[in-house]
C-alpha cells in the first residue's frame, strides 16, 4: 500500500508550506489524482485521517481529492482518447504508437490555511 507513503509526503510538503508562510493551520489539502496513478483514493483517505493526527498543523485538515483522468496521444495520427476505456491502441487509427499524456500523477493542487 503505497498510500501512506503518499500521505507522509504530502503531509511533509504541506508542513513546509505551512512553516514558510508562518501558518498555524490547515483547514484543508486538496489533491489531483490520477486515474491510473495506481493510487486508491478510499485508502489514501483512511491513511490520511491516520496520519494528520500526529501533525501539529494538520489535526483537523479536509483531504480532497480531485480524479485527473487518464488521456493517451497517438503519435500516428495525433489525436487524444481515454485511456482507461481503449488502453494502448487508438481508437481512431488502431495504432499502438501511443503514449500516456497525463492521469498517473498526483498532485498538491491548494492548501487552505484557516
């Protein structure tokens, strides 16, 4: 479960953050998952409610979590597609030249101070 590993970066992204600009707390945190980023956001959720117990400035903090979805290129005949719906091969050309564009990143996308 690589999730926790997620949450204890996030939170420690977060912390600096929060040390830098001189805030006291987070109301929350809100984050881009992709949709093939093999994250499981129901986990990454629990782990989270987990972890901010032992943050000084994120005891109370909201995790939001936004699905970027996964879009792939043909390099044949340039166009984009789902990926999750037609994988590897374009549904316009039937090309296996393709590349994922974005949807396996996560991303600290706000961070709310209160």
């Amino acid at each position: 479960m690589h999730e926790l590993g997620t949450v204890f970066y996030v939170i420690q992204e977060v912390e600096k953050v929060v040390e830098e600009n001189h805030l006291t707390q987070v109301a929350s945190v809100t984050l881009e998952v992709g949709e093939v980023s093999g994250i499981i956001p129901y986990y990454l959720t629990d782990c989270w409610q987990w972890a901010i117990q032992k943050s000084q400035y994120l005891k109370e903090a909201e995790l939001k979590i936004e699905t970027v979805p996964a879009v792939t290129f043909c390099e044949d005949c340039k166009q984009t597609y789902p990926t999750v719906k037609y994988a590897k091969i374009c549904p316009h050309c039937k090309s296996e030249h393709t590349y994922l564009l974005s949807g396996n990143e996560y991303t600290i996308k706000e961070i709310e101070a209160c």
